[in-house]
C-alpha cells in the first residue's frame, strides 16, 4: 500500500478475530467496500486454543485463513500488517507498510496478557493468547514429562511432575482438566519411569470461587469435575512470586511455596497499543484493564466513525458491567455494527444494541462440561455433546473443519494425542 | 541418566528414522534391552514433509510421537538426548544429560543439508530437512503473496512471485510441483491484485536431466507433468550465487540471474557430526558426502558391534554403487541389522544383506506421480493412487493416522489447504 485508499463508503476492520469477522461477514455484499487489517494472516478459534497446548489439536486446526474465508469476496481487501497510528481527522491509518483512509473504521483487536506489573513473571509463567503461546506450552510440558523420566533426585523430578495453572476463569479451568487428562490417561503407559503418584496438578485462583462469571452451582461441579481427574484448585491463593522453579502463594496470610518448573497464567487481560493510540487521538477513556470506554452504539469519544468493540471494548451500558470477553458478544456486536454502519449510509433507523446472553459454556476434560443457558443449567456428559456441538459448528460454519469432528471423534475413542511433538517453535 | 546403563544384551540405536524405528520393532519381544535416543520425540515421516511446507498437511500429521509407537513396550527406553561422543573401548556413548553403556550400537541418524561449502546461501536458500525447515518454508511462501499482493513495482512483486527450487531430485519435483498447485489453484482466488501471469516456478537441476535415480522414460514423464502444472525445468544448471532477492545460475556457459525471494534448497546431503566422531574414533572411512563406509554387514572399520545404516551409511557392496537414501534402503536396513544382532546373540548362522528393490516412486501434483517397479513402470493418475496407499498404509501402520487418509481425501476434493497460516515456527 504506497497511497490511501478511501471511497464513500470504506469500512476498515481492524482485527481478524469474532468481532472483526462477523462484522466484515455482515457487511459483505452490500455495497459497502471493506479493508480487513490482522497482523497474522489467519482468524484464530481461540477457545480451543487450550488444546493446541495439551497436543489435542494441531494449530492448523484452529486457524482458518482469513482470505480462505473470504475467497470469492472482492469487496474485499485483506492487510497482512500492523497498525502503528490512527489519525481521525485525516481519517487514515498508518500501517506498518502504508497508509489506509477509511470512513468508518472498526477497531476489534483483542486484548493481551496482563501480569499486573509483574512482567518479569512472564519468563517462568507463559501466557495462553497466541499459537505461539500454545505450542511453548506444550513443548514445555511434553519436555517436563522427558526431563522427569531421567531425573534420578526426587525433588527435581517432583519439579518437572508440578504443573500449576494460574486463574480459575475458563481458560483455567479448561486448560488444567487437559493437563489432567493427558498426564494421568495419555501418557500414562508411556513413560517407564514416572510414578503418577509424583504428579501434581495446581489451579490457583486468586477469589473465594473460580468462574467467578458462572453461577456457584456450576462452579461447583466444575471444581468436583476437576478434582475428579486429579487436579487440586486452590481458591483465594494469590501469587506473590514466580521464579523458574519456585511459585509463591499467600494464601489465607499463610505463605506456600510449590517447586513447578511449569508455571502458566491465565490470569489476566489489557487492552492492546491502540487502545493507548485512540485515547491519545479521540480522548476515548480507558478502563482500569486499559480497554476502551465505548458509546451506546460503540463509538468512541466525540468520534461517531470510530467503532471499539469486542474484548477491547467496555461496554457497560446493559447491566452496568462490562460484557464478558468471550466470543458471542464478540460476534454479536460485530454483527451489530455491521447494521449500523449500514442504517447510517442508507439513512434509516439507528438500531439499538442488546446483548442476548445464549449460555456460557466451559468443558473439564473428556466427558463433563458445564453450562448456564440461564433458565437451563446443565452438565456432565450433556453439557460436554452441547459443548463439542457448539465449537464445531462454528469451526465448519467458517472453514468446512469437518475434519476437526473426525479428529475429535477418533482421539476420543482411541485416547491419543495427534500433535505430542515438541518443535522449536 | 547419571550412571550407564549396560546390560547382557543392551542394544543401542541412535536416531528414530525409518533405519532406527525399524530395527527396535523387529527387535522387541526378543528378550534383548533395547534402548533408543533421538534428539527429537518424534519419528518423522520425511516423504511428506514438502507437504507440511506448501500447507497441505499440519507438522503433526506426519510426526509420530516415538514413546507412543513404543508404548506399553517395557523393554525399550527412550532417551530424548543428543549424542556427544561414542567410546568404543568403554563400550559407552556420552550424551548431552548422561552416559549409556551398550553391547551393540546401531547409529542411524541420516544426514543433513548441504551447500557444498557455500553456507552463505542457506539464510537465502533454506533447505528442508526437519519440521522447522518445513514451516519457515511455508512462511516464506505464504508472506511471499502477501507481499506481492500490496506491491506496486513491479520488479519487486515479480522478485517475490518467482520460486526457485534448485534440485532435481524426488524432493524438488514434489516440491516444485506443489508449490505450482498451491500458486495456480489454491491461492487464485484469494489474491486479488496478483496477477497469476507473473508467478513464476522454476526447478533448477544441475545434471542434463531430473530425477537421476529414475529412468529416462519416467523422469522425461515427470518432466511433462511439471510444465502442465506450471514448473519450468532448467537443466544443467549451476547455481553460482544466492542473495535476498537474487539467484545467479550458469547454463550451458550463459550466465543467467533471476531475481527471487524465494530459493529453496535440496540439492545436496552430508553425514552427521556423527559420521565424524565415528571416523575419529574406529578409523571408519567416510565417503565425499561425509557418509561412513560400512562393511557387508553395516559394521564400522574393526568395531564388530557398532553398526552404521539408513542415509548415514555409505553401502556399496550389492551393486557397486551406495544404495540410494530413501525409506525402503532405511527400513529394510533397520529389520537385518536386528536379524544380525539376534542371530550373534543366539550363535546362529549370520545373516548377508541384500536389498530388494520394491519401487520408487515421486509425486507431482495431485494427480500425477511416477513409479518405477522394476518391470512395471507407471506414471500419471495411477501412479499417484498408488503413492497415496504406500504412503498412508505407512503412516497408519505406526500411528492410527487414518485421519490423515481422510484429511487428503478432503482437501483433494475441495481443493483447500488446512494448514495455510504464517505462525512464527
């Protein structure tokens, strides 16, 4: 890109993920001309991220390219780069290689890791956001079961064989069931050495309850579902120090300390750069979690052509909280400012956005799941069919992933784990 | 792995390729301790890898995780570990983490890339060799149309839509030819800008002809197959130099240069730092590409245990010529070396070698391929039929991939490509 480009009705969306997705999915073929900007050049199924890193799924699985998605589209544009700048007088983007105008602009980036301060932690305890993440967690913990087999000094071993999981929100629960399973099932009969007694599997949470966003009666029976397959969750535990085989927990005004050579955070969330760029530029305020305080319609500040949505954005006003970062209201207010964005260039009605909460779902190993559908809560063996049939209609709906079904199906039944390979990257 | 391991009858093998794999199948279950070291966890099915780099298949389906191939096998200890050193007299082989004492050493590592003394060139011409070197291959080419897609010179777009494979033999057909698939059919309609007039593939052999190892009659096939698919093939020619976005090649006295940013290289194979430490410590001879020089029974110089087979080995006693480094020599290799190792144990009569050459076969596209049976030669959509049963039966012998049988099922008919995103590893 050496010039601008910029028509009458020239959307950009800036963010490949649900909210970015659905919004440039809503506004396909109906005049308007759309820019899809992503660093990465593919959409990322991120709930199902926690597999790629217990070896479940490959990363293939879970990415779907993005001009894969929108092939035959020629409305639209997609920009593999990154944005360094927005200037919504001129109405232009700077990217890395270019300048991009826009008249309405969509900003749906996500958040990133947040260790509140203590980045230094971040070494020892690696985050989940990206493939990348996943695949260094998984070759961390694939290594920790080869570097246990020859350990001959028991505390060492007791090291490598401690895995502890920080935060009690999905991405923990999920991922410290998974950890449970692959230990205690899969590799089980593949490691001579190994005693599983030696194994020890830690969820912290900070608060009295983990998902703390669910009701207590399913956060209950997750907890059980977890203690079930051996992981021990440990609530109002929070970290005080992290090193690279030490975890420090003040728990109750007692301190702990466990020797984990696998520490891993889920813990945390902050708004990317450029919610930092448009509260600079449009004086849009920024939440304590540095994600942008947005307008009823998803505006920021004085700017009616700047949209902030998805989980950068603090959207507040229909309960007074901010809606959940997960990925229906990422979807649901992508497509809401698809309609916008289209009442405004055709002159009609504004519509007004109402987040319909269709259930939360969260899964705990193999076979137990649990879900708040509101009036219906369920789980077990039921919330986990729901589960695997909501995950994997989205992924055929964008990418014909049926393959993933089958693949899911065969592990199932055949307790293997396709991708237990530790690459460099 | 602090002190050495030795037992009666403790078989030693180094690498878990074909060679490797082969051998501690055919030996388990007969009452010898085997032990297995790899610097990887993994077996990789390396026929495939040119599909792992031009985004058909994902790293894990063709990497099989050697502690499951081996599980529920008590007899065979895997070590995941790097080999320092081997002590002939000691009977012991020094690693990264440890020592392992051995009765019989078999050293199956295979080879590795190489430039000829033009190391330069591999920053510019990455070869493929490992997963790793598969995925930045996928990254080059895949950012290569991204490039190319918001380039306005026109000289730089054609320097990132030319390919230059250098090598003739099966690799770079296969290579060659995917990439052509991948440019003219995948990628077509995804990529608006991009002309696909200014893609250029070239294969660049430096011998009058491809595929040497082949007969005329098929490897002249090959040849056909590649321009329908879009390849230009350049023989007798001679890489002179690599730069970013440069090659120069010498043919026939002309001096030709190609602007490209995409040189990929599989034109050549050295013997391991291995092969060295072997030479320096029982005498072995090694050949000009490093291999060693093995006795009839692929034992090493006066070392009546220590045998070297699969690629590493330099084998010239059948025909006069090294057998080629391709999977059936490996496999075949790997099942008499633990004929031999059982025969000496038991004193029974000692085993000869002789390969049988069941066919070989090479793939260009994704309905044509080449395969030589001695007295039957076939080429074309046959042929492919056939690669895919070898390959797969293969594949699903070791690790349950059926899945892996469906995935190609399913790409060949929707024409997508699972795997098609740019990760940073």
């Amino acid at each position: 890109m050496s010039e601008p480009i910029k028509g009458e009705n020239h959307v950009v969306v800036i963010g490949g993920g649900f909210c970015g997705l659905y919004a440039v999915k809503s506004l396909r073929k109906s005049g308007v001309k759309i820019t899809l900007i992503d660093k990465r050049n593919f959409h990322l199924f991120q709930p199902l991220l926690y597999q790629v890193a217990t070896g479940e799924l490959s990363p293939g699985d879970i990415a779907s390219p993005l001009r894969y998605v929108f092939s035959g589209n020629n409305e639209i544009d997609i920009i593999n780069d990154e944005v360094t700048d927005i200037d919504p007088d001129k109405q232009e983007i700077a990217l890395k290689k270019g300048l991009v105008g826009y008249d309405y602009l969509i900003v749906a980036t996500g958040v990133d890791k947040n260790y509140f301060g203590n980045e230094s932690w971040q070494e020892n305890a690696p985050g989940l956001k990206t493939i990348e993440d996943a695949l260094a967690i998984r070759n961390k913990i694939l290594y920790a079961f080869e570097a246990a087999e020859i350990e001959k000094n028991q505390a060492v071993r007791k090291a490598w064989l401690t895995f502890v999981v920080i935060g009690g929100g999905p991405t923990g629960v999920e991922l410290s069931g998974a950890i449970a399973e692959l230990a205690f099932k899969t590799l089980r009969r593949e490691y001579h050495r190994i005693d599983p007694e030696e194994i020890e599997i830690i969820l912290l949470e900070a608060a009295p309850r983990i998902l703390s966003a669910y009701p207590d009666t399913l956060a209950l029976k997750a907890g059980k579902s977890l203690n079930r397959l051996g992981v021990t969750v440990m609530t109002n535990s929070m970290v005080t120090d992290v090193s690279e085989s030490d975890i420090t927990i003040s728990r109750n005004g007692e301190k702990i300390t466990k020797h984990s050579k696998n520490i891993i955070w889920t813990a945390g969330i902050k708004g990317t750069k450029i919610a930092d760029i448009l509260s600079a530029k449009t004086g849009a305020d920024l939440d304590r979690a540095g994600r942008v305080m947005v307008n009823r319609d998803f505006s920021v500040a004085t700017c009616s052509n700047i949209f902030v949505a998805g989980d950068l954005a603090n959207y507040s006003h229909q309960t007074g909280q901010p809606l959940p970062g997960i990925a229906p209201v990422a979807m649901q207010e992508g497509r809401f400012l698809a309609r916008i964005i289209k009442a405004r260039i055709k002159g009609k009605k504004i519509p007004v956005f109402r987040y319909r909460n269709k259930g939360m779902l969260a899964v705990i190993g193999r076979n137990a799941a649990i879900a708040d559908f509101g009036v219906l809560r369920v789980s077990g063996f039921f919330a986990w069919l729901v589960w695997i049939f909501v995950h994997i209609m989205y992924l055929v709906e964008f990418d014909n992933k049926m393959i993933v079904m089958i693949q899911w199906a065969w592990n199932y039944f055949t307790h293997k784990r396709g991708t237990r390979i530790i690459t460099s990257g």
